[in-house]
C-alpha cells in the first residue's frame, strides 16, 4: 500500500460513469470524467458509510499494511473481517492495532497471489508504505513516492504466497466487501478467481485506481462477467465496482 492513500487532498478525483441500459449483455468501457476537485481523505471511507448505512458485514482486505484506514470505521460498527499481508513488520504493527478487535479479525501474514508458492518479496527499509511482490513495481513506487523515502534501501525477502483461490476456501467466500490492494498485483489477483462465488459481496475495490501509474483502460472485464460488478468511482486509490443485480 503506497502512502498515496495517507495524502489523498494531493490528488484528483476521477469519477466513472456507471453503464448504459443493456450493460447486463455487454460490458463496456466507462468514460472518465475529470474533475479539478482534490480527494479528501476519507472519500473511501464515505463510500462505504454510504454504501453500507446500517448494515453489519465481513470484509476481505488484501492487503492491509497496518490496518489504520478503510477497515478500522467497519470494525467499530461491528463488522467482520480477514486482513491479509505479507510484510512482516507491518503484519506485528497489524496486530497491535487491532488488539481491541482481535475476536472480529482473523490476520493471514501471507502474500495473495494468482498462484502459491515460495517467493521473493521486496519492501522499502525506511518506508512501510513501499513493498511489492515485482521489484520494478518497487522501483516505480519508491521513485513516485521520492518525497518519503529520499534514500531507498530495497530489501528482498522469501514470502509464502497464497493463490486467492485457496485463501477463499480456507477463510470462506460470505464476504460483503472485498478490497485488493496488492501493490502492482490487483488485477492479476482479481483475473484468478471466479467472482460468481461471491454471492453476498456487493462491493469490491482495486488498487489500479491511480490514474498516474494505471491505464483508465486496465477494467476487470471479469468482475463484470461473473459477478455483474460496476466500475463505479475512480479514485486515487482505489477503483470501486458495484453489484449490480
């Protein structure tokens, strides 16, 4: 997770419309639509306090860096939730944060990936924000990000990787929200998997919302086809896809 996330007032808001009548037959491509007005900070947080009014629900986060963002408002509602995130330091800073809702969150200190198996992990020493499976993603990331981490000292690790596949048949698939934040990895995460397993979710969010880093173009036809999700919103952070049916 970049720290984009943490200064979102610096960044654009790239609003997606929603598709035409016959959407459920073709998917097609959203037109972006450019607005000069800078993203707050809780604009995700607003997404899901409407989206969700009211409603009690369990969350999969992929991603979870330390956990002091987007779950944390869910949590004290009374929410659910798997965190999911393979850097070892901020996988202790996670638990610690969480302590006071250890018996609603189940933590795996793993990589998700589209498929398992031992791996290289790479983070940025003096930034916790910075981490990615793909050392070029790192690269990229620590160079957009100079301003935090002006003098980057790359560190590789192994890391075990858990394909998505298999992580939902240990943890379950009820999940009513599901947020992929996987540093370069979002979309590769979201083609491994067959969304029509996901009955109650009816919201999901990808990272490859940065329009800076992302083409407008990456859309996950996929969560279209076998869950009847929307893109929606594009935000700098996160690119958000609704049930709709």
């Amino acid at each position: 997770m970049w720290l984009w996330r943490k200064f979102h007032s610096l960044v654009d808001i790239w609003p997606v419309s929603i598709y035409t009548s016959n959407m459920t037959t073709t998917f097609q491509k959203p037109t972006p639509i450019y607005h000069t007005t800078p993203e707050p900070n809780d604009i995700f947080n607003n997404i899901l306090l409407e989206h969700f009014k009211g409603t009690k629900g369990k969350f999969l986060g992929i991603g979870a860096h330390v956990g002091l963002d987007w779950g944390f408002p869910l949590l004290e509602q009374g929410w659910t939730g798997v965190y999911c995130e393979p850097d070892p330091y901020n996988c202790s800073a996670l638990l610690k944060n969480i302590e006071k809702y250890k018996d609603q969150v189940t933590v795996v200190n793993s990589a998700v990936m589209p498929l398992s198996g031992l791996r290289p992990f790479y983070l940025s020493y003096n930034s916790s924000f910075l981490s990615s499976m793909d050392p070029t993603h790192l690269t990229e990331a620590v160079s957009y990000n100079s301003e935090w981490d002006n003098d980057p000292k790359i560190i590789p690790l192994l890391t075990n990787a858990i394909s998505f596949q298999n992580l939902i048949d240990y943890v379950g698939n009820d999940f009513d929200l599901i947020v992929i934040d996987a540093e370069g990895y979002d979309i590769e995460i979201a083609q491994s998997v067959d969304w029509s397993q996901f009955k109650k979710c009816t919201m999901v969010s990808l990272e490859h919302g940065y329009p800076e880093v992302y083409s407008s173009d990456d859309i996950v036809e996929q969560l279209f086809n076998q869950g009847q999700y929307v893109l929606t919103t594009i935000t700098p952070g996160h690119a958000v896809y609704k049930k709709i049916c």
